[in-house]
C-alpha cells in the first residue's frame, strides 16, 4: 500500500515542493487548503488532475488551523501515515498587525491537530512534522545557532511557533507520538512569497531592469540571514519523519548574508553595480551606470523588534539524517533572478 500523507499549508512555498517530493516517492497526498475568493492553488496546479479524469495520488479538502472540528474530520476521513503541518501565518511583520490571529493559526492550530491525533486514537501510527522556525531563536544567545540555543522570540510570530514547539515536544514525551520539530533557517525559491524580502528583491529587480519600476524600498538592510533552497528542506522534512525515533533539527547552510548583499548579488544577475550613500533612513543605493537612486529605505518595513542575525549549524542534521544544503547563495539568488526575468516577460 502506498504511504499517505496529509500536508497542511500545501498552497504554499514548501507545501508545493514537499507535495512534489512525496508524489515522486510514491505517496497518496492530501493537502487541506484554505476557502478563498480566488484561486489560491497557483504553486500545485501542475502536481494536480483532476478526479473526474481518473486517479489522483494528489487530493484537495478545505480546511483551515482555526477549525478544530474541521481538522478532526479531514484526519479521520485521511488516515495519513505522516502529518506535516506547514499550515501558518508565516509573515513575521504582518504577526505585529494580526498578533491573536497568529497565535490562533500558529500556535493553537498546532494543538487543535495535535488533538485530532490523539482523539482519533492515532498516536501510535502516525508521524508528525511540525514546522518550527530560527525565528524561535530571535535575540540570539550564541552563533551559530543549533538545537541546545535557547530561545528567545522576538515577534508575535516567534512567540506562537514557540508554543507549538513545545506542544509538539510534549505529545512526543506525554503521549508518545513520533513528532519532531525542524527548525528550519529561512528557504526561498522561484515561487518564494512576493512579500518576503528576497523575493521582493528579485521581481523588484527584474522590474527595474526591465523599465517597469524605478524604485526598490526597503527596511533594514543590515539584517542577516541563512538562506537555502526550499526544494532542500523539504527533503529535510521527509527525512526527519523516517527517522526510527523523532526529535528536533536545525536544517540551514550555515552561511550568514545581509540583506544589502542580497541586493547587491540580484543586481549583478542583471549586470548592474550598486554602490551605497547615506546612513540609516536616508541610505541609497546608487546604480553606478545610471546615477540613479534605485533603492531607498522606508521605515515602514522596521520591526517593531527586529531579528539581526541568524546563521544555523546543521551539523546534527547531518549527522543523523545525512542531511546539507546542496544549494549555494549565489545559484539561489540566480535561480530566482532568472525566474522573475522570464515571467515578466
Ligand atoms: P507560506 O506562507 O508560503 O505558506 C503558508 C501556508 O499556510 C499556505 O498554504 C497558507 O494558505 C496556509 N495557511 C495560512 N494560514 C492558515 C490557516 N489558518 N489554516 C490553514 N492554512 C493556512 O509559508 P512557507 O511555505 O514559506 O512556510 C511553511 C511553514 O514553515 C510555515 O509554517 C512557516 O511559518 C514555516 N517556516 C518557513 C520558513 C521559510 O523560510 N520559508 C522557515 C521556517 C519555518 P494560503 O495559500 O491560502 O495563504
Ligand atoms: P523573516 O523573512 O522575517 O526572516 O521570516 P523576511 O524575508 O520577511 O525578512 C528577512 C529580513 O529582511 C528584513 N527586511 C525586509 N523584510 C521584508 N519582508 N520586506 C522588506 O522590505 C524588508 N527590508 C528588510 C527584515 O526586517 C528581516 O530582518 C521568514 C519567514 O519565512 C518565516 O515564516 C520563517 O519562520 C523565517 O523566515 C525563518
């Protein structure tokens, strides 16, 4: 019999990539997505056929983390080997407007899911992946960051993803469900969210290359980050779930970039040099072909506490899953860049 797995949050970044991955293993996948007034299944469309043109090994129910009932009936009618629960509010800045919503989807979706696990008396055979995040990490204790850093969240985001951490770590210790947490270090790719900054960057830069757009505003450009491929910790998850025992693993590069340098690296891809001027608000980033100003600061998107830096050491990923990061910060950043040209067109 093939394995079946339920994927919440499968309309996202790493629920297309995770849905790909488990499809080509062989998997009966089912994703629970979310009511919207437009289509919001973009990122699986082409993992996806129709029932009525016969068997589907990818199947689709609605659903949301705030519905507990909900969950509770899409488990049972599943009966998934392995849960992984990708489903959140993931915007760091948008948790500072909708704080008690992301702690509902985040932090309470996670039990709510939990539960419908042990209400069903599924404990015993079925793995769950709770998405956990560097975020948890916030103002950081140590760098590199692993597994034994304490936390220290900075963001009503980190503050939810930090209860379903722990509520995931209890019903592995209470109830003895095989739940692990990855925590994993930012991932990006083509289909990367548009207000997320790296993707921001690439279509903003595409834009300007292509005469759409004149300027690039961002917020602080000092910010470091661990970015890997999204298509690698998804592989991560998998494995992470194959494991004869659960726990929780830091999954990143273990390299450290600003958000400037990203700016930077996306330009070259177009051939274009930046030089800065300024400091703090009034900093610029100067096209040196042009003259022109082509990225400005807008402290609209400041944090109202800001996470500086995080760099993440994969070195138990490794050990135990044989895991690393295959792909590299300059072929991630072109991949995307080349991406974002092509659908401007
Ligand atoms: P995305 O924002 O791309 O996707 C989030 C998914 O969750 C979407 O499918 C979204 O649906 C769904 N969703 C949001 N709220 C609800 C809800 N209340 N009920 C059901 N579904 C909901 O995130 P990523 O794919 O980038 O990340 C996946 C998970 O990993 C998230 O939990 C994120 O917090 C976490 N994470 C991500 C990292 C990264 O760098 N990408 C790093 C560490 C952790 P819709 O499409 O309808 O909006
Ligand atoms: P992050 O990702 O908060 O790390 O959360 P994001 O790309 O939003 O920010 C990264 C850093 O860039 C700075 N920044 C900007 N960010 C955005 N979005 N827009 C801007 O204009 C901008 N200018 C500078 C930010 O201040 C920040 O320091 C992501 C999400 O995927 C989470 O769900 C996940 O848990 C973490 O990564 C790991």
């Amino acid at each position: 019999m093939a394995p079946t797995a339920l994927i919440t949050g499968i309309t996202g970044q790493d629920g297309a990539y995770l849905a790909e991955l488990l499809l080509s293993k062989g998997y009966v996948v089912h994703g629970v997505k979310r009511r919207s007034s437009s289509f919001n299944t973009g990122r699986i469309d082409h993992l996806y056929r129709d029932p009525h043109d016969g068997e589907t090994r990818l199947r689709m129910h609605f659903g949301d983390l705030t519905d507990a009932t909900n969950l509770i009936r899409v488990v049972q009618e599943t009966q998934p080997d392995e849960i992984y629960n990708l489903a959140a509010q993931s915007h760091v800045q948008v948790s500072f407007e909708t704080p008690e919503y992301t702690a509902n989807s985040d932090g309470l979706g996670t039990l709510r899911l939990l539960e419908a696990i042990r209400i069903l008396g599924m404990t015993d055979r079925v793995r769950f992946y709770q998405a956990s995040t560097s975020e948890l990490y916030g103002k950081v204790a140590e760098t590199p960051q692993r597994e034994t850093t304490p936390f220290y969240p900075r963001s009503p985001y980190g503050a939810a993803k930090l209860y379903a951490y722990w509520i995931t770590v209890n019903y592995r210790e209470a109830y003895g469900l095989h739940a692990s947490n990855g925590i994993l270090f930012n991932h990006e790719s083509p289909i990367r969210g548009e207000t997320f900054v790296t993707r921001k960057i690439t279509r903003a830069v595409a834009a300007i290359h292509t005469g759409r757009q004149d300027t690039l505003y961002l917020g602080n450009l000092d910010a470091v980050r661990d970015w890997g491929h999204a298509k690698d910790y998804v592989e991560g998850m998998w494995r992470m779930l194959q494991q004869p025992e659960p726990d929780d693993y830091v999954l990143a590069t273990g390299e450290g970039h600003s958000v400037r340098e990203f700016v930077e690296r996306a330009f070259a891809c177009v051939g274009r040099t930046i030089t800065w001027k300024g400091t703090g608000i009034d900093e610029v980033g100067i096209d040196t072909r042009s003259g022109d100003a082509i990225v400005r600061i807008d402290p609209r998107y400041f944090r109202p506490t800001e996470v500086e830096l995080l760099i993440g050491d994969a070195s138990k990923a490794k050990r135990n899953l044989g895991w690393s990061a295959t792909t590299t910060f300059a072929a991630l950043i072109e991949e995307m860049m080349a991406a974002d040209i092509k659908a401007i067109g």
